[in-house]
C-alpha cells in the first residue's frame, strides 16, 4: 500500500484551514493507505510557546484529530518528541543540508524577518521536517501549498543522501489538493488562516459554536466591487468564500458564484455550510475532551507502532553514513 505522512504544529485551535485543506484529505486516506499523523510538538519549539500551553496544545490538538475523523485503529497517530529518532535522524539530515538552502526556506524568510532574535531552530527545522518524512519509507506527503518548498528539501536532502552513502530513503512526493489548500484568513485574505498568527475574526476555529462562525464569516472582508465572481487574483477575499463553500459542498465555485449578486447571501451560506460541517466535530470534541485517558492510549499505541518503523529506518542511515551499532 501507499503509505502516506503528514503532521500539524500544536500551535492553537485547530480551525477550517486545517479540516478543509489537510484533515480531511487525511480521515479519506485512512482506507486506501497505510497512514501516519503525527502531532509535531518539536516544531512548536521553533517559537515562544509556554511550556503548559504545549502540554495542553499537544492533547487538545490530539482530540481534535480524533474529532475530526482520525481513527487509531485505522491509521497511525501519535505526537513526535515521543518518538526520538526524529531528533536524531534530524541531526543526520543537518548533516547533509547546506546553510544556503535553509536560508533560501520562504518561511524562514516570512517567520524571522521582524524577529531581533531568532532562534536556531527556526533555521533548520526543515531538516526535522524531511526526518519526520523520511523515517517512515513515506511515499506520499499531503501539503498545504505554502509547504511544498518543504517537501522539495526532503526530496533533495534523501536523494543526496541515497546518493552519498546507498540506498538508504524512499524519495517522496507532495501531494496538493486542488481547492483549499489555502484556506485564507476572513479578515486578511492575502495571509493563510493561521493557528498562531491569524487575526481572532479571521480564524474560524472547528470548535466555535455556531454564532461564532456566523458573526466572522459575516464580517469576512470582501472588496468594493459588485456581483460575486470567483477570481483568487484580484478578488481574494470574495474567492476565499467561493473555496470554503465549494469545499464543503462539492460544488465548483465558479457555478456556486453564478448564483450570487451580492455578498450577504452569499455569507450567510457560507456560515450555514460550516455550522453544518462542523457540528459533529465540534460534538465528538466535547466527548474525548472529557475522557482524555482513550486519548492517550492512542497515542502511546501510535507512538510504538511509529516506533517500530523509524527504528529500522534510522538504523539503515546511521549504518550508511558511517555511525558504529548501538550497544545491546
């Protein structure tokens, strides 16, 4: 089978962007791949987060997987610092990397510009993220587009590597859905929906209850121009809309956009869509948030079984570049 990987930062509330545009391309997958989520708490180290904050983040963003679809018997999931050859194996991909290519990384660029002091990390945890790719043989890697620059270092970095020292990492692939890979923020939509860094009214969160999605999609900024037509380049906000709607409908958004003169139905549908969509979710949320010991069962059982893949991958590097065996 395919065996697929993906991972998302425990950085906040897990909102549309991420149902729409990762998660449930990933519940979907569960049934056709042999499949591995992980919940990537070392990443979150990048930037200031308060130790308890990443302790509660790291579960609630577990639940909200759950919620959302991901089922521990089906696939594998599990967070990463419990598996520690992913910092190792970083270590060994640091190792191979060029300061170059992680400077030239857009997010690097985007995440440090206005930082006085930025931290180490924020430069090479692309190494950590081709580890967490690499360990598990992956084949496929669903991706937001704003990470495909991501998964193009850990292509280079497994084919630099195999070519260096053998046969050692399976070369993956991005994979991109065709809509909503970019959910926008409602109130800045030429910036993507973001956990950590998007604006309160413009995050809409898979746990906000109904009257909090209707009042932000109401507020959504639009532009000055009349009718509604779905064109992403100069009417980002109103294509925005289109996508979300057109995501959670099935619909095109070119067909949805013909049935529109104005942008308050239009709004009004959209936030119908997401109450609709979301609550389930929302409901099986409140379930394993009061029941946190089946949370963390799964993923101490996806942590072993995660385990046990990585560990004959990172052995298979360590052999190849040049490391003596481990003590027994």
């Amino acid at each position: 089978m395919t065996r697929i990987f993906s991972g998302v930062q425990p950085s906040g509330d897990l909102h549309i962007g991420n149902y729409l545009g990762a998660i449930r391309q990933w519940v979907a997958a569960q049934d056709v791949a042999d499949t591995l989520y992980c919940v990537v708490d070392l990443h979150a180290l990048t930037l200031e987060i308060d130790p308890a904050a990443l302790r509660s983040r790291t579960l609630e963003t577990a639940v909200g997987l759950m919620a959302a679809g991901l089922d521990p018997d089906r696939c594998t999931l599990f967070v990463q610092s419990h598996v520690p050859a992913h910092a190792e194996l970083a270590w060994l991909l640091e190792c191979t990397a060029t300061y170059g290519e992680l400077r030239r990384m857009t997010q690097f660029k985007d995440k440090g510009n206005d930082q006085e002091s930025v931290r180490a990390s924020l430069l090479t945890y692309p190494a950590l993220m081709a580890a967490d790719i690499l360990l598990y043989d992956t084949d496929d890697v669903p991706v937001g587009d704003d990470q495909r620059q991501h998964i193009e270092l850990a292509r280079d970095l497994a084919i630099r590597f195999n070519s260096r020292y053998g046969d050692t990492f399976v070369v993956p692939r991005a994979s991109i859905p065709p809509l909503a890979a970019r959910v926008m923020d409602l109130q800045r939509p030429d910036k993507k929906m973001s956990k950590s860094t998007g604006t309160p009214l413009g995050t809409v969160a898979i746990t906000d209850s109904p009257d909090e999605i209707a009042k932000k999609v109401r507020r959504a900024v639009t532009d000055t121009e009349s009718g509604v037509r779905y064109d992403p380049e100069s009417r980002p906000g109103v294509a925005n809309l289109l996508e979300i709607l057109s995501v959670a409908t099935g619909e095109d958004p070119r067909v949805i956009a013909s049935r529109y003169d104005a942008y308050g139905p239009l709004k009004s549908d959209v936030a119908d869509a997401l109450v609709e969509l979301l609550a389930p979710v929302r409901a099986r949320v409140a379930g394993l948030s009061a029941d946190p010991a089946t949370v963390s069962a799964a993923l101490e059982k996806g942590a072993s079984k995660a385990a046990g893949v990585a560990s004959v991958t990172l052995d298979r590097a360590r052999a190849a570049i040049g490391l003596t065996p481990r003590p027994r």
